[in-house]
C-alpha cells in the first residue's frame, strides 16, 4: 500500500494519471479510453529500510515495475505489475541521443549525430574490449494492420525468447583484453560520426561529437576522426546510412553484450511472414550486461499514423529483458535520453539506476553531462 502508480496512453494529447495503492497493493483507473497502455511503479526503500539490509544489498534502494496493456471498454481489465529490486551491475548504457531535429528545419531525420555512451556502474575497473552492441528490429515488436497475428508467428515470437536474443546488426569493440578500460564513475562515447554535428548541421539542434572516444567508421565514403577509436562490424552485411554506419538508437531492445558471449554468437534461419526464411544471429541471453528498451515518444511528429499502421505487440518484448520500454525516442528535443541517477558514493561516483524497467529508468536530460560535457 501507499505505492504510487502511473498509468500512459500510448497516444499523444494523453497526461498521464497517477493513483496511489491501497492497503492490499491494489489501484483502479476508471473511464478509459480504448487504446494501448502502460503502467508503471518504482518504490524507494527507506533510510530505515537500507538499514536492515547487508552493505552488499543496499545497491537495491528502489524497486520498479512495468506491463502493458490493451483495454477494449466497456470490460474491466485486471494487470499484475512485479516489482524487482536495482542490480548495479558494471557498464551500463547510460545514455542515448535521438533527436532527428526539429521539424522547422526540414523533413529530413538526421541521424548522424546520434550516439550511446556507456558507464562504469560498478566498483572495479572495467574493459570493453570484445564487448558488443546489439540491436533488435523494430519489426520484431510490432503487427502491421492487415497482418494482425503477426506477433504470434515467428519471427516476431522471438522478442519473448528468454534464452537468446537476435539481431541481423551487431557492432563491437577492438582490443585483446585491456586495452580499452574504463573506470568506476567513467563513461564512454560512441558516436555514428565522431564530427561537430553542431557546425555539420546548424539548423538541426545538435551535437558536438568531435571528441567522442569511438566511432562507427565502415565506408571509405564515411568520415574518420583519427581521434576516435573505430568500432568492429561483427554481424551484417550492411554498411548503415550511406555507408556511415547506425544510428545509435532504435525503437527496440538496445543491448551490451559480454566479450564472452561473443564467442557464443551463432547464426540461424527463421522463417519469415512471405513463407521464406532469412538468418539472424542468436546470442544467449545470459551474457547481456544491459538493456535499453526504447519507444517512439507520442510527442513525436506522425506518431498517431505509425501507431495505426503498425500496432505495438503486447508484451512489447519480455519481461525478462525489460518491464516497460521509455516512450522518448525522436521527441525532437536536444536532449538525451539519460539514465537516472539513483545515489551517490560517498567519493562523489553516480549510481545509475537499473531495474531492467526503461519506463522507469530513464529521462530526458541534458547531453553529454557524465562524459564529454562533464
């Protein structure tokens, strides 16, 4: 009891509603509309609380939770949402930058100036070498509207597989072991292009990226900032925008995946909607360090149309790999899409927020601040 909840409609024009439990931990929201929801709840242990756990547990001083669902009034419509404790963890994906942007510049996305940056979570020095970048398709959490069972035949079904995630694009990074560390309290830039967006596109709100610490480099057609350490193509055959590389950013599951896992990457054949097959790589998902799940924002121009030709699955992807996906992608806003902060050590290190419930762990803030702007 006493548990705020917050319930979102995946339309835009929708403010959110809170409501706040009762004894037995339930909440009711009444007068809906029909449509796609979700509902979410993180719950912050008390000092008290913290107390009474051992020091090894009190990286766990908040719970959070998620689901989705499709509501069809007049019926009623029942949803359990688990609530599982923080784990730290040691490289997090700490923020993401999506901004396409603003429509007053023109129709045209950029996305060059897009990256991820990866922190240090832990207490131990860490290495990216071997480390990879693991997207999943946007197709794979979605129907069309005149396929309406298409997240229940594969490949779409695999967004639920708790065994192994796959993905037809996959980049990592060099090095033999350690030669690319990263320390506690550290984060990492990896840009698509590692070049002053700022000067590149004036009208497009961006970012400077000159000083990014990796970058995706695959075409002689691309720019190569001598600075920055290029990026490994693991899997596909593709070369990205214009030979450039990949956006950093997806309305899917972002991964990091160990250097371990790597060795355990395979590729398999899955049958497709047309009656054919196409080859993915699988990787087993007990090698994920982190997850990223991210959604268009309903702030986003076009998003009432998307939503109608291509309905949203539910569940989105399991819950294992993430609760509730952020609604924050392409808000059209310089703004990242951080992490929260959940503490501080007591040598000033941030504590990133990870309960493997993006809805939850992740706001819009200012670009850039753990790392190139710190």
């Amino acid at each position: 009891g006493g548990v705020t909840v917050r319930l979102t409609r995946a339309a835009s024009g929708f403010t959110p509603q809170t409501a706040v439990t009762a004894a037995d931990g339930t909440v009711r929201f009444e007068n809906l509309l029909e449509g796609l929801y979700s509902v979410s709840v993180d719950r912050t242990l008390t000092a008290a609380e913290l107390a009474r756990l051992s020091p090894g547990d009190r990286d766990a001083s908040v719970f959070a939770g998620g689901a989705q669902v499709v509501l069809s009034p007049p019926a009623n419509q029942a949803l359990d949402v688990v609530i599982v404790g923080a784990r730290r963890g040691s490289a997090v994906v700490s923020e993401i930058f999506a901004n396409y942007g603003p429509t007053s510049s023109g129709t045209n996305n950029y996305v060059y100036g897009s990256y991820l940056e990866l922190y240090n979570n832990g207490d131990t020095t860490a290495y990216l070498d071997g480390m990879v970048l693991f997207t999943t398709s946007p197709t794979a959490h979605s129907r069309t509207l005149d396929d309406p069972g298409r997240c229940e035949q594969l490949p779409n079904t695999l967004r639920l597989d708790t065994t192994a995630v796959y993905s037809g694009i996959i980049y990592g990074f060099p090095g033999t072991g350690t030669d690319y560390p990263i320390r506690p309290g550290e984060a990492k830039v990896i840009a698509m292009d590692a070049i002053n967006h700022i000067v590149a596109a004036p009208e497009k709100e961006q970012v400077d990226l000159s000083r990014a610490h990796f970058e995706q480099f695959w075409t002689d057609g691309d720019v190569d900032n001598p600075e920055a350490i290029n990026m490994v193509r693991v899997y596909g055959s593709s070369a990205g925008v214009f030979g450039r590389g990949f956006a950093s950013f997806s309305n899917g599951l972002q991964l990091l995946v160990s250097r371990a896992g790597r060795d355990q990457m395979t590729e398999v054949s899955v049958p497709n909607a047309s009656g054919g097959t196409f080859t993915t790589a699988r990787l087993p998902s007990q090698h994920i360090l982190d997850v990223v799940a991210l959604e268009f924002s309903p702030l986003t121009p076009g998003y009432e149309v998307a939503q109608q030709l291509f309905p949203r699955c539910v569940p989105w992807a399991s819950s294992f790999y993430d609760r509730a996906p952020a609604p924050l992608m392409g808000a059209r806003l310089r703004k990242g899409i951080s992490r929260r902060s959940l503490s501080l050590t007591p040598d000033g290190r941030e504590i990133l927020q990870r309960p493997r419930t993006s809805e939850r762990d992740f706001l819009l803030a200012e670009p850039l601040r753990r790392s190139l702007n710190k």
